[in-house]
C-alpha cells in the first residue's frame, strides 16, 4: 500500500536505511543540565583522595565513625517483613496503616481530627513527592494561589512548585547578621502577603539554617497567618531529629491545629527512621469534615496515579511495623533522641574548638540553632578555599550538616573554618 | 469503603457541621473565601473555612474499582478477572522463589545502607535493564549511546519521558493506540504532552486494523512521538507480526516519527525475553532514536515496590550524557531519587546466571500457564457450543483477553455470575485457573445467546 512521504529537506535525511549513523540526533541542541548543588556536593566528595576528607554536604545523619546508620527497630522489621510479604500493589493512596501511624505522629496519638476522619491523607514518596503532590494540587484547584517561600530554603522547594507551575514569592526568613531569625520582616511579609496566599513552613529544624521560631513566635505567625486567611502548609522532614522528642517538635503544628488552621503537613522517614533511600513519606490535609477528606483525598490519587500509579510498599511495611508494635517505637524513640543527641554534642564541642582557637567571630548560633544543619555565614569563596585546601565537602551556601562531624574530625573541621575566617 | 457521609440536614449532624455548611454554600470561590477570613482569637479553635471546599470527589478507578467492586461481593464463585496481577492455580499472588532468594541475600548483607540513590538510581540497574531489553551485544549500548535511568515502575518511566519530551522535544503530541492502558492518556496529559490515536484495534476481527494504523501514522505530523506497545498488548493482547512491525519500523522512520515503546510484559508474551523485545530491537538497529519505559511489576512480580527503567536511545554518547543531565531535572522535583528495594532484588538477579536462569523458567511457567488458560476457555466455550469465532482467544497475547464482549453482557455476568471484569470486555488471563474455566465459560456462553 502506499505510503505517503513528507516532502521536507529534513524528513529526507531521516529516510529509514538500516545502519544510518548519519542521522542526526532530535537531542543534539539539548543542554547539559547544571549539576544538583546539594547531590553534586557527594559526588565530589566521593571522588577525591584525600584521607582528611570531611563530607558535611548531604543531610544523611553519620554515626560518631562517619557511617551510614542502619536503625535496629528497621532492621528488625525488616526481618519480620522479609518472606511474609506478597508484593501485590499498594492502593493509590498507599498502605492504609502506614498513613494511620504517621498522622498520629503529626496531629496527635489521640487527636480529634483523625477520629473525625477530617484529614485527606496519602501515602509520598518521602517528603519530596509529598511537597509535589501538594504543589499540583494545589496548582489544580486554587489555580489562581501563588507559593511563598522562606528565604532561604532547601533548594529543591522551588523547583518542586516551579515544576508544578505554582507562581513563587519569598519571604524573610533568616537574618544574616544575627544568624538567627528575621522575625519582624517576616511578619510584615505575612500581612503584605495577598489574603488567602500560600505559605510553606518549615516544621522544626529550618533546612538549611537550622533557626526555628520560638513557640511564642510560632503562636504569632499563626495569629497573623489566620488574620490573613493564608494558607498554611507545613514540611517536616525531621520530627523528631531537631530536639529529640517528637511530640516536642510537632509543636509548631499543633499551635497552628489548636488555633484552627486547614493545614497540610509533608511528612518524611528518610532522617528520622534512616529511610533514605526507601521513599517513604506522607501528604496529608486537613479538611472540614469526612465528606471533604474523602473528596480531597481521591483527587490527590488522580494525582498519584498518572505519576507512578502507587508507591512503593517496602518502605511504608518497614514504618507501619515499627510504629504499630509498642517495643519496635519505645526503640525506635529511643534511637531517633540517640541520634538527635549526636549532633546536640556535636554543635558544642565545634562551637568549643572554635572559641577556644580564639576565633574574632561569635559562633554562638552553632549550638543556637537546631536540627541536622548549621548555616555557618561562611561565604561561598571560604567554602571554596575549605574544600580545596582542607577537603572539606559542604553546600556553598556554607550550609554544614552536623550530622557528618564527628569526635574525629570536629578539631580538623573547626581548624580550617578558623583558618579561612580568622 | 467508608460510610456515606450523613447530609447537614441530617438531625445527627452538629451545629458546628450546620454552620460550616451554610458558611460553605456561601461561599463560590477561594478568593472569596479569604475575603471573608476574620481575625480569630489565638485560641478560638473555630474551624474556619478550607480553600479546598469545592473539591469534589473524583470517581473510582475503572480498573482498580473492579477489585473493590470484587471485594464486596460475598459470593463464593466470585472470579476477579480485572486487573492484571498474576495468580496461580489456586487464585493466589505469587511471589517468585529468586526474588524470595535476592531478597535474602539483601537481607543478610549486613553492609547494606539506606543511604540515597543517585537521582538517577543504581548505575547496575540501569546497565543490567538496558542489557534486557536491547540485548547485551547492543551496538546502542556499545557505543554509550543509551542513558538508562531507574523510575517507578512502567507508570514512572512513562511519565519521566513524557515530562521530558514536553520541555525538550519539538513536537507535544503522542499518538496512542486505540484502545490503550486506561491510564496512558492522563500520564502525557499531566506530563504536557497533548494526545491523539491511531486506529489500532479491530473490533470484527478481534484483530489488528493494520491498514487503519498505517493510514494514521501515515498522516501524522512528521516528528510526532508515537506509543508503541513493544508486546502484549493491554487491553487487547493484539500484537502486530514480525513483518507487520517491520512495516511500521519503516513508517515511521520515513516520517520521523519518535518511537515511545511501554514495555511492560517482556517475557511474558511468548515465554522468551529476546522474542518479546524484538520489536524494540528493530527500531534499535536501524540506527535511529527511541524511548522505552520498561517494568518490571508483571514479569518478575515485583508489582508494589515500583520498579522500572526509562531508556532513551540516541544517536551519540554525548547526546546521551546531557539527555540523563536532564533526566535528572525532570525526577528531582518528582521524588528526588528513586526506592532501593525492588530495584536492587532487579539487580542481585539479573546480574547472577544462575539466578538470572532460574528466573526465566519461572518467568516461562506464569507465560505458560496463561497460555494454557487461553487454550481451556477456548475448548471450553467450543464445548458449549458458545456462538461465534472464539479463535482470538488463543491468538491474542499476554495477560489479558479482549472478549468482544458488550457492557451489557459484562454487566449481566458481573450481575448473574459474579465475574468482574473492566466494561470494555478485557479479562485478565492470569485471574483464571483450571478450576474456574468453567465457571466463566458458563457465563460468556449465557451472555453471548441470552444478551446481545
């Protein structure tokens, strides 16, 4: 039968004949991507010689040897998981039970709200795909609403709504000469704000700074947030890690709950159950009644569906066997304030090394903030002069993750630091 | 499945529900409702209105509502024929002994870490799915001209590429067989990408309209991606021949149309892994570019831990090398980087010829014993005397079956015979066994001579 051909220069030098290399490639103008600046931090570390080296780029907690830590209550399920399970797929929402214990854990072993059934809630991959559902659903039905975003913030958040097509402002956040928060400006920033805009918050332990507000701020923010009829979306990718106790970092969202908020929460396992690479996160939102939850969250599978249809079930087996066994979570808790404490030591004893050097500046905000990171204010050229002379790996915004000092590095680290800024 | 939620007018309804709702039917936009936002006390706990309260609720879920339908059903005969997960003879999940093996030795590797994957995954993966599916001897993969980048499963893969070619490709429409996976629109939809078809299924022969793909392929715009089932195809288990594909190569080559093959049911087909590919393999050695979202979720039952490999082929390794630097901008906002899990079973197996060996025989038996279902439903309803030409049965391919059947009639056997299945006719293959043939032969005959 016949078979049309296009008439045009270009089609011609694509006629079909087995073997043409000289085919000219459809990608050809398509440019090279720059490189992750927080990934590509590990990447370089990884390829350099030296045995001093320091990686203080990702946020992936190291035990006191500098070694990915595989928790015992996740080992221990692990093993009650392993040949018990079938690996039919997951509902489009993910594993039910998953989801009930981890809403426990934002909103409240004994809260009123699950047991109204008003939170639409789903299981994520972790707390980026939590934060990208979110994103276009809200782009989906508030097309109208823009993002505001704190300054700084994890990298990765604007490319999340930008992918999502979500208009972005920022708001003042951190506050360079004090190290510490802008509170006043970001206040402003809150009432300036258009009514009913979005605001994504930072639960506890900011990344990357590591400054959180105060609870008497945090009940201001709120005041001011609900005065605006602004909406409030939360991330906490590190409950339990900033002070060790997880109902204690929770604080900021139960003071938003207790005051009335519909907030949505972005829940993720990757630090505090060491889940990294499982994905295992959660988006909820908290709706008028039942009847809305249910209507939310069957859109929020619409959404999930034509992305990866359901999630992966490892990750969420892993979390719903330690959080629905009493033992498994006693340990778990346990483990978490272990590794929080860490990195509470570790902020002093570089705080320490650093005074005791007799360095001219004040590192006080090392052990005033909270969480896996210190935003240190070491400026991009000193990090560059620390990773290329001392081989110390961090994010140029001099964003430090303590979770990579140790007993054994921690002088080393805060040698060059005060080499580079003295 | 929740209980109805009672109406406000409901006398078991609180006040606070009333006052919500009356506040709700005041209220048309979400602009409106922040215009309306008061400055509450700190600690009034009033329950203030959502942004989100003219979300309404979406509707089930054709193919995944047929197991909730399913599960409802109190019915001893019940036979879900809807989606298409594997079953063994005795109805059940099957898990396969080398996964049960890989993950075993997982488990006992007491190094192993959490720590994150490249956003692109693991490098091994990628290699070892590329070698599967273009073969290991690719002039492709020889020549660095493939990046392989592991997603969530065949749903993932799709979606990353689409995503992709929406930012990168010149052209933003995909044609997709008609019929096609009910899911396959809304993924380029969402993606960017806008969706045309091309004639593909003929619904008198139960066969393949191969005059009515050409034509339309034929008068597509040069350039256009077009989705190309690389084999079993889903519903209707109509695959083109060997030479009806290489007919089709030389189409779309002469019009520049980019190939994106779903691979989902490699091995599955035929019971061979190379047969299954070679569709791919064609357009592979020909020179020219294409995409290929492969999974693994039917073909080593991995089906809940989301595992799959997007590859694009390109003319040169450089090219290649900034394709994956984009890849990555497309995945990091999705999920940043992919599960560890079932990739790594994916790996531990194909990398091991023993284990790599046994799989394909257990891979061989779940092929077989679909064929062998095809061929008990067809005598079965030859038996019976079942009016009309069953014979697509038996020639049809992979996991499912496209009956022929009318919602009607899908709809009486549902009612009278307990069967569920999508409305479209599709039965999945892999739901039946030797016991329940009879069963389901018994109901398409009923359907056939009581309902037209």
């Amino acid at each position: 039968m016949a078979i049309r051909r296009a008439m045009s220069g270009r089609i011609m030098d694509r006629t079909a004949v087995v073997g043409a290399r000289y085919m000219s490639s459809w990608w050809r103008s398509v440019q090279p991507a720059p490189k992750d600046p927080i990934l590509g931090v590990t990447e370089a570390f990884l390829a350099d010689q030296s045995p001093d080296k320091v990686n203080v780029g990702v946020g992936a907690y190291r035990d006191d040897n500098g070694k990915p830590v595989v928790l015992e209550c996740v080992r221990e399920a692990e093993r009650r998981i392993a040949g018990n399970l079938n690996m039919e797929y997951l509902p489009m929402g993910g594993s039910v039970k998953m989801v009930e214990e981890t809403l426990k854990l934002a909103y409240g072993e004994n809260s009123e709200l699950i047991k109204e059934k008003r939170i639409a809630a789903v299981q994520a991959l972790s707390g980026t795909g939590a934060c990208r559902l979110f994103a276009d659903f809200q782009k989906r039905f508030c097309p109208d609403s823009q993002i505001y975003i704190p300054v700084p913030t994890w990298a990765n958040h604007h490319n999340i709504w930008r992918d999502a097509q979500v208009p972005q402002k920022t708001y003042h956040y951190y506050h360079p000469e004090s190290k510490g928060l802008d509170f006043a400006a970001m206040i402003d920033d809150i009432k300036n704000a258009p009514n009913g805009s979005f605001f994504l918050l930072h639960a506890c332990a900011h990344n990357p700074t590591g400054v959180d507000p105060s609870e008497e701020q945090w009940r201001e923010i709120s005041h001011h947030i609900k005065a605006k009829g602004h909406f409030a979306f939360f991330d906490m990718a590190y409950q339990g890690f900033a002070s060790g106790d997880p109902e204690k970092d929770a604080k900021a969202i139960r003071i938003f709950l207790e005051d009335g908020h519909h907030i949505g929460i972005a829940q993720s396992y990757a630090k505090n159950m060491g889940l990294y690479s499982q994905r295992v996160g959660c988006l909820s939102v908290l709706c008028e009644d039942e009847k809305q939850a249910v209507a939310v969250k069957s859109q929020l599978q619409q959404l999930a569906r034509p992305m990866y249809s359901n999630p992966p079930v490892h990750g969420a087996l892993i979390v719903s066997t330690i959080l629905s066994d009493p033992d498994l979570k006693k340990q778990w808790l346990k483990e978490v304030k272990v590794m929080a404490d860490r990195i509470i030591g570790m902020r002093t004893a570089l705080r320490g090394n650093l005074e005791k050097l007799g360095s001219p500046l004040s590192w006080q905000h090392i052990t005033n903030q909270i969480g896996m990171f210190c935003y240190s204010g070491l400026t991009p050229e000193q990090v560059d002069r620390l990773t290329n002379e001392f081989h110390i790996y961090m994010t140029r915004n001099g964003r430090i993750s303590m979770a990579g000092v140790t007993t054994g590095n921690v002088e080393y680290l805060a040698n060059a630091i005060h080499e580079v800024t003295k | 499945m929740r209980p109805e939620f009672t109406s406000p007018s409901s006398s078991s309804s609180s006040s606070a529900d009333r006052r919500l709702n009356a506040l709700v039917r005041h209220l048309a936009t979400p602009s409106m409702v922040s215009q309306t936002a008061v400055a509450f006390s700190p600690t009034s706990g009033f329950h203030g209105d959502s942004v989100f309260s003219h979300v309404v609720r979406a509707p089930e879920d054709p193919i995944l509502g047929v197991t909730v339908a399913y599960n409802k059903d109190p019915s001893p005969v019940k036979l879900n024929l809807g989606v298409g997960a594997y079953r063994t003879e005795e109805g059940k999940p099957l898990v396969l002994n080398v996964v049960r093996k890989a993950e075993q030795m997982l488990l006992n590797d007491k190094s192993r870490v959490k720590e994150y994957l490249p956003i692109v995954g693991i490098a091994e993966f990628n290699k070892l799915s590329a070698q599967l599916i273009f073969g290991a001897d690719s002039p492709a993969i020889r020549e660095n001209r493939v990046t392989t980048v592991q997603c969530l499963s065949g749903t993932g893969s799709l979606r990353v590429g689409a995503e992709f070619l929406a930012r990168h490709y010149h052209q933003k429409t995909i044609y997709i067989p008609q019929p096609t996976w009910g899911n396959h629109p809304k993924v380029f939809t969402l993606a960017g990408l806008s969706v045309k078809t091309y004639r593909y299924y003929d619904p008198t022969t139960r066969g393949l309209n191969f005059q009515g793909l050409l034509e339309d392929l034929g008068s597509a715009p040069s350039g256009s991606i077009v989705l190309l089932h690389a084999c079993a195809h889903n519903p209707t288990g109509v695959d083109p021949t060997l030479q009806q594909w290489e007919q089709i190569r030389q189409l779309m080559r002469s019009k520049a149309l980019l190939p994106f093959f779903d691979s989902a049911y490699q091995g599955f087909a035929s019971g061979n892994l190379d047969e299954d590919a070679q569709s791919i393999r064609m357009f592979v050695t020909d020179g020219g570019e294409c995409f290929v979202a492969q999974s693994y979720a039917k073909n080593m039952g991995l089906y809940g831990e989301r595992v799959g490999a997007l590859s694009v082929v390109c003319t040169a390794a450089d090219v290649a090398s900034k394709v994956e630097s984009q890849l990555k901008l497309v995945i990091r906002p999705m999920f940043s980087n992919p599960p560890i899990h079932g990739a790594s079973i994916v790996a531990t197996i194909l990398k091991d010829s023993n284990m790599f060996n046994e799989w394909t025989i257990e891979l061989k038996a779940m092929a077989d014993r679909i064929i062998s279902m095809r061929k008990q439903l067809f005598d079965a309803l030859r038996a019976r005397g079942t009016p009309g030409d069953w014979s697509h049965i038996i020639k049809q391919i992979g996991m499912f079956t496209f009956t022929g059947l009318n919602s009607k009639q899908v709809e009486f056997m549902t009612r009278e015979y307990h069967i569920y299945m999508t409305s479209d006719g599709r039965i999945s293959m892999a739901g039946l066994s030797s016991k329940t043939v009879p069963h389901l032969a018994d109901a398409i005959h009923a359907a056939v001579t009581r309902m037209t």
